[in-house]
C-alpha cells in the first residue's frame, strides 16, 4: 500500500508539472500577440470568431457566447476587421454555433455579405487548421476570451499563420471554475498538436468554410 501511495503521488506530481509546464509555455508564447485594448488593435482583414453555444444547459444565455459576438461586431465597425469568418460545432439543425453567432452579428449591424461560415470548427484545432486549406489574402484576427486566445493563437502561429487575438472581457472570473480547468488540459493537449512531429495534423480534418452568399 505505501508503494502504491507512493508511485501514484509520483505520477500525481508528474502530470501536475506536465500541465503547469504546458500552460506556462503556451500563455507565454502567445503574450506578444494579444490585445485588450481596441485602439491598438492592429487592422486585419479577417476576424475569426470562435464557436460556443449560445445557451447554458442550465438554462439562459451564455456569457462566452453574447461577448465574443459583441466584441466581433464592435471591431468591425470600428474598422479593425473587414470580414468575420464564424467556426463553430455543428450537431444537428437544432444547434448549429456558427449559425447561431451569425444571427447575433445580422442583430447588431454586421451585413450578411461579410460574414462567412465555418461549419467544420470542431474545436479550437479545427477551426485554427481549418484557415490553412483556403486561399486566404490577409492576416487573422482571432476573437475569444484570453485563457481562450492563448490556446487558438499559440496553434496558429505553430501552423504558419499570421494571426493574433483580441481578448473579450471575462464576464466569467472567478465565478466559473470547469471552462478554465477544462481549458488548463485542453493546452496539454494543444501543446502535443503542435509538435513538429505532427505533421500529419495538417490533413486530419476536413474544411467546409462557405462564404455566406451576396443578397
């Protein structure tokens, strides 16, 4: 019993370090490229805007989902983004995220004609890999909240993409506990995805960005 203690304190400690290393390198190797601040925001020519259901299985509107869809449509009509490209997890007619988040940008001014769907955004992987696969002329900004943006501009950047992020104000500190647990591992995870032996991460998932067509 006192070597099975033992040995599970080690593997215990193991993966605490694990995990604190990889969100360590990851929140660090994104700093330089994220922003709070609209007025220094740099121009883009796209903003991603990452996918999240629109209610709480709880019931009500989740916070995740009304902020980054009011922050996506602030930056374009303050002119820091030209076109939104919206990935998202699409399950069935009844919950579909990019479509949901288009309907919320059509409500707060954004046209149709700039907003292009990504319905192949399985995760945070997929819709930062889904960018590789289109003939894409400009540089991305990508849209979520921090412990969120850490994560996606990290693999973008692992990826070859010149994108940085935009943080939306966390309504959620200190309040909600699992995203940001569940956001802690999900880094372990993003920091094995982006080891240049994975190459083959480059063709592991299909892409079915759409433009939205012209009324």
């Amino acid at each position: 019993m006192l070597k099975f203690l033992k040995y599970t304190g080690m593997l215990l400690l193991l993966a605490a370090i694990t995990v604190l290393f990889c969100n360590v390198y990851i929140n660090r190797s994104a700093a330089a490229f994220l922003f709070d601040d609209k007025e220094k925001l740099p121009e883009n020519e796209y903003g991603l805007v990452l996918g999240t259901s629109k209610y709480l299985v709880a019931g009500g509107i989740n916070d995740f989902f009304s902020g980054r869809t009011q922050t996506a449509a602030e930056l374009f009509h303050a002119k820091k983004i030209k076109k939104l490209i919206v990935s998202g997890y699409v399950d069935s007619p009844y919950y579909d995220e990019p479509a949901q988040i288009q309907k919320e940008l059509l409500k707060l001014g954004v046209p149709d004609t700039v907003i292009l769907l990504d319905t192949a955004g399985y995760r945070t992987f997929s819709s930062v890999q889904n960018l590789l696969n289109q003939p894409w002329d400009g540089q991305f900004t990508i849209i979520s909240q921090k412990f969120h943006n850490q994560r996606a501009v990290f693999l973008a950047r692992k990826a070859g993409i010149d994108a940085i992020g935009f943080n939306v104000p966390d309504k959620h500190s200190g309040r909600v506990i699992k995203p940001y647990l569940r956001e802690m591992l999900a880094k372990v995870l993003a920091f094995w995805e982006a080891l240049p032996i994975r190459e083959k991460r480059l063709n592991d998932e299909k892409t079915t960005t759409v433009p939205i067509q012209d009324n």
